[in-house]
C-alpha cells in the first residue's frame, strides 16, 4: 500500500512528490450528475516541472502543495473500485430484445402527440399515396 497525504500534510507533499510519477485524488460528483453516474471518480496528476520563483513542482499550474490542500487526500496508488474521470460511463441502456412490447401510458401518448402537432403542419406536409 502506497502513501497518502492529507490536506494537512500539504507541505510534507510537497517536499516528496516526484516530478513525472502518478499521484491520484478522488473527486466526489454531485447528486445531480444522474442516477447512472459513478459517485465518485479518481484524477491522475503528473508533476512536469517547477515554479519560476519558488522551486514548488507543478503540474497544470498548480502547485503539489495547493493540490494536495484543496483536492486532498493525495495517493501514490491508483485508487481500486472507482473509475478514472477521463473513461467513458458506464452503459446505461441497449437495444430491446426481440418481441419486446413497451406500453405507454396517457401522459406518454400526449407528451407524443404534442411532439406531432408542434413539428407537423399539414399545409405544408407531404403525402404519401
């Protein structure tokens, strides 16, 4: 099991974290991102240099320090059982087996029916013969 930083411990991750290895974070997703969606997704980060005036390592403008302050805890390990932000959701719906029969209830049929009659002018609708 790798390290883990905590807020708290920003600037003492800043002192160890390593320019070019993965560091991972977790990010919690709003209620309102859908049903479907994964509660929680993890980020990788990637130190690629220094701050000018500093010497701080960056990656993405931001300092290891400010990272590990504001979207802490920090993990040296990928985190297991949570998906990567970057990935595709997970599939949520498909094609309906073969003689599948849905039924629609009165607010359905309406909702269609005004779909119909907003998109539909039979003045200028085209017959079929």
């Amino acid at each position: 099991m790798g390290k883990t930083w905590q807020p708290k411990d920003s600037k003492r991750f800043g002192r160890e974290a390593k320019l070019g290895k993965p560091y991972y974070y977790i990010v919690s997703l709003s209620e309102r991102a859908g049903a479907w969606e994964d509660k929680q997704l993890y980020h990788e980060i990637v130190f690629d240099g220094h701050a000018p005036f500093t010497g701080h390592k960056t990656a993405n403008g931001y300092s290891a320090e400010t990272l590990c302050r504001q979207y802490g805890p920090i993990y040296e390990d990928k985190p297991r059982g949570i998906r990567h932000a970057g990935t595709p959701a997970p599939q949520v719906a498909g094609p309906l087996s073969q003689g599948y029969e849905g039924f629609l209830d009165h607010a359905e049929i309406r909702g269609l029916e005004k779909q119909v009659a907003d998109s539909s002018d039979p003045r200028t609708r085209r017959r079929f013969l």
